[in-house]
C-alpha cells in the first residue's frame, strides 16, 4: 500500500484574456480557476534512498522531463530531503487539454512529499517554488477556486456557485507555448474587475486563434454550443460548458459525437487534497 494517496483536480478557466506581454517573455493575465472534482490521483510511496521514480511513463514524455519528478527534485533541492519516493500516477486527465492535469499533478507531488519528508514548507512557500516549475501550479497548491493575475501566480480565493461542467476532450494536444508565441494571439485586453466578470462574464483570448488552427477543437466547440454557451478553458484542446444538473449535463454528454471523449464534473470551490493529509 502507497504511504499516501492525493487526488489532483482539474481546472476550468472561465475566462482567460491577455493584458499584456512582459519583457521576460511571458504574458499579463487574467483569468479564474475554477477546481473541479474530477482529476487525476497519485499513489506515493517512501524510499529509503533519494531516487524519484514515476511510474507509469507517459507517452512522448521523458521521465525527467515530466513536472510530478522535477517538482520531487525541486522540493528535495531546496529543503534538502535525503528520502526518495516511488510515485505511481493514475492519469484521467488528458494532457494538453488546459484543464491543468500535469501542473495539478506536480502540485499534489509537492504536497504529498513536504508532508512525508517533514520538509515544513508553508503553503505559499510550496507555491512560490511550484511556480518555478509552471505558471498553473499555484492554484493546484492553494486549492481554492481563485481569480488570477499577473502570469496566473497572484491568487485571490473566490467563492463560485458550484455548477456542473460538461467537458470535452477533442483529440489533439494544444502546445501552450506555440500558442502563446503566435504573432496574431491577442495581447491588449483591457483589465476588467471581479465585480465586471460576475456581471457580464469574459472570453478567452486564445479560442478562436486555436479553433483556426485545431479543427478537432472547432467541432466539439460547434457541437457543444447548440446545447448550452461553449468555450475553451486556458490554451485547448478542453471545451466546456455549465449546466445546473448534473441529470442535464450527463443527458448532452450522452448525445454527443462518439468519437469526442467527455466528461461531467462539479466545480468545487476547495480542492480536498489537503484533507488526505494524515493528521500529524
């Protein structure tokens, strides 16, 4: 049996717009997070050495290059843990999707390991260091649905109707960086308030640019949309849209396209991975 076992919840971002490119190469912008109680799930096991060893390896995704090993590494790095761990990764969520899958995974790592390894790191310490690694790792560590600014890393909690989610998953993997390297990609939104998206909602600055360049994102977005409003959450290839059931959300899963993978969740306002935690 694993030492400890943490889900790693998907996310939605319910808008994203691009405020602005900053001279590091990254970009201004804004968004929210909201969690969902669906994800992935990590299995882990303390070693007497210090190996980090995942299991099982995902496709096209060299050991070393995934983020659940470089968070380990990280977290051993700058606490100095001599202990290792064997870390077993139930994979739900598909990767390229926008829905967070490989930052929530390496965020639980981060979680899981400061507690097994008595590292005492404090939740934004843990975040600061996850965002090293990914601009999306520190919502996954604070585990609150949250409004995001600056590259996604300046978090304000906030409370959202818990709605349902119906999510589709076009087969095709969004690369995040070439999206954002596109020279049409709009980067002058204006700023809006949380008051001004409670009001009137926002888009996502990045959807039509890649439903131009993903057809298989295009169509699950047309479909979608003759149900209920549908947009992409974060860089794609995820499409989305909220329902007040669950019997409503299950009911349009179930008509659509076969060859379309879906999937309904219910948006949560606290990731429960801290929950998991064994009483100290």
């Amino acid at each position: 049996m694993p030492d400890l076992t943490l889900p790693a919840p998907a996310k939605l971002n319910l808008f994203l717009h691009i405020t602005g490119r900053r001279p590091d190469g990254y970009h201004n912008l804004q968004t929210l997070f909201q969690l969902l109680d669906y994800g992935d799930q990590l299995d882990i096991s303390l070693r007497s050495d210090s190996e980090i060893r995942l299991q099982p390896t995902l496709p096209g995704v060299p050991e070393q290059d995934n983020l659940v090993v470089k968070a380990a590494r990280a977290l051993q790095q700058a606490t100095g843990a001599r202990r290792g761990a064997d870390i077993y990764l139930h994979k739900r969520l598909p990767m390229g999707g926008g829905i967070g899958g490989g930052s929530s995974d390496a965020a639980s790592a981060l979680i899981g390991l400061n507690h097994l390894w008595n590292c005492g790191l404090s939740r934004p310490a843990l975040a600061a260091l996850g965002a090293r690694l990914g601009a999306d790792i520190p919502v996954f560590v604070e585990a609150r649905t949250a409004w995001a600014e600056g590259i996604g890393e300046q978090l304000q909690a906030i409370e959202m109707p818990e709605k349902w989610f119906l999510v589709l998953a076009p087969k095709c993997t969004v690369s995040t960086a070439s999206i954002f390297s596109r020279r049409e990609l709009t980067r002058d939104t204006t700023a809006i308030t949380v008051a001004a998206f409670l009001e009137r909602g926002g888009r996502n600055d990045c959807q039509a640019l890649v439903a131009g360049l993903y057809p298989p994102v295009d169509e699950a977005l047309r479909w979608l949309s003759q149900h209920s409003p549908a947009q992409m959450t974060g860089t794609g290839a995820c499409i989305f849209a909220a329902f007040a059931s669950a019997a409503q959300a299950q009911a349009v899963l179930a008509q659509r396209p076969a060859h379309i993978p879906g999937f309904v969740a219910k948006g949560i306002n606290r990731s429960p991975v801290y929950d998991r935690l064994p009483m100290s």
